[in-house]
C-alpha cells in the first residue's frame, strides 16, 4: 500500500465519469489532487465535493500551448493520471475521418504532448508515477473501432516502451486497461456492453492498481481473459467471431 499523505497527484481528464470517481478515492486517501479537463465549470464542481486538498487547472490537450500552460501552473507532482478521451462509434464502410483523427489526437497524441512536458522533470529528480489510461480494445482490432481501438492500441505500446526504458529507475510507470464504464461515451453505444461498471467500480480497481507495483491492469478480470486470449486466435477464427 502507497503512502497518499502529502503527496500531490495530477488527474487530466477528471471531470466526469472514471476521473472523477479516482479524483474522490486519491482524496480521501489523502492525496492533494489537482483536476484537469476543458470544462471549468464542472471542475470547479469536482474541486468543491473532495474532501481533501484539491485545486483544478484547464487543459485543451490538444493545443500544446495550453498543455505547457497548465503543466506551468500545475508545478511539481509526484504522480500524474492521464484519463482524458473521446469515442465515436463507425466502422470503415461508414468513414469518419474528422473523429477518427480526434480520437488518436485526443486519446494517444494529446498523451504525447503531456508527458512530454512531465516526463523530463521526473526522470531527472529520479521520482514520480504515470498512470495511462488504455483500453480493453488495445489488443486487437475490432468491428466499428475505426479510431479508438488505434489510438488505444498505440496508448498501450506507448506505455510499455515507457516501461521497458524507466521500470529500474525510479519513476514508475502503469497502464490500466479497462472494459465497458458507464459513461456519457459508452452511450454512444447502440449494441449490449458486457460486464459493464460504474464509474466507482472502476475506479477501485485503477486506485487498487495505484497501491501495486505491477504494471499493466485489465479489468474486469473475466472479460479481460477474452480479450487477451483472443491475441493468440488465428485470424480466420477470430474475425469470423467478430466480423
């Protein structure tokens, strides 16, 4: 089990949904939260309902302007928690090329574009946590994913490049890999999601994760053996399954 005492956690993407639930769970753990999204208002709303110290910071992840702004006026952390991402559902027959780049802008450049600006800080003072946010879909491709399931599955390798590099050093890096969440973007979705949480759920088994020292987190565990033993279904049986 960490310590959360006096520690100072960054949340990007923590105005609603997963972000919000792990923002309550680090502050009652006693962490000094600082929440970031585009929306002022519903941060300014987050930032009064915590029980601990807490703050909020605008971001567009987007514009890397705005990014070294808010890591400006953020300072120093000993740990960061990207969160922040978009999904419309539509497949290759029904091309939407305007979603599909601001699901991999969102969802894996905008991941660039932060740690870019943190990473640097960490490795040099030998200290720090980054958690990334991935998803279930990051292991293989998937009907009607045009978008999110590429821009997870780069998350994912990202992550794990992450890893290999710092794992002996003092920064530790994770990566969660959730299923279905109950969330304004799984309602976008018009088919049945299995095993699907609540944001609180959810965000216990991320928190869960945070206290290990393992790296990688695929939740919920039986769905995620599904998608993990998929990865190794020749490709005539696996998209006969899901074609």
């Amino acid at each position: 089990m960490k310590q959360w005492q006096d520690k100072r956690y960054w949340l990007v993407g923590a105005s609603a949904g997963l972000g919000e639930a792990l923002a309550h769970k680090l502050s009652r753990a006693g962490a000094e939260v600082i929440v970031s999204a585009r929306s002022e208002d519903k941060l300014a709303k987050l930032v009064d309902e915590l029980p601990g110290r807490a703050s909020y910071q605008t971001i567009d992840v987007q514009d890397i302007d705005s990014v070294k702004e808010a890591v400006e006026a953020v300072g120093e952390v000993d740990g960061i928690v990207y969160l922040a991402g978009v999904y419309w559902p539509f497949g290759a027959k029904a091309w939407e090329a305007e979603h599909a780049t601001a699901m991999i802008d969102v969802n894996l450049t905008g991941l660039v574009r932060v740690l870019g600006e943190v990473v640097p800080g960490m490795v040099k003072k030998d200290a720090g946590h980054i958690v990334i946010t991935s998803s279930l879909t990051a292991f293989r491709g998937l009907p009607r994913s045009i978008g999110y399931t590429a821009s997870k599955a780069g998350t994912m390798s990202l992550a794990e490049c992450m890893y290999a590099d710092l794992r002996k050093t003092g920064v530790q890096v994770q990566v969660i890999n959730p299923g279905f969440i109950k969330t304004q973007l799984t309602e976008k979705n018009d088919f049945k999601m299995p095993f699907l949480m609540e944001p609180e759920e959810a965000a216990q088994e991320v928190f869960d994760h945070m206290n290990s020292d393992g790296f990688k987190k695929s939740f919920p565990f039986a769905f995620s053996l599904f998608f993990r033993l998929a990865q190794f279904l020749p490709d005539a049986i696996y998209y006969r399954m899901f074609g």
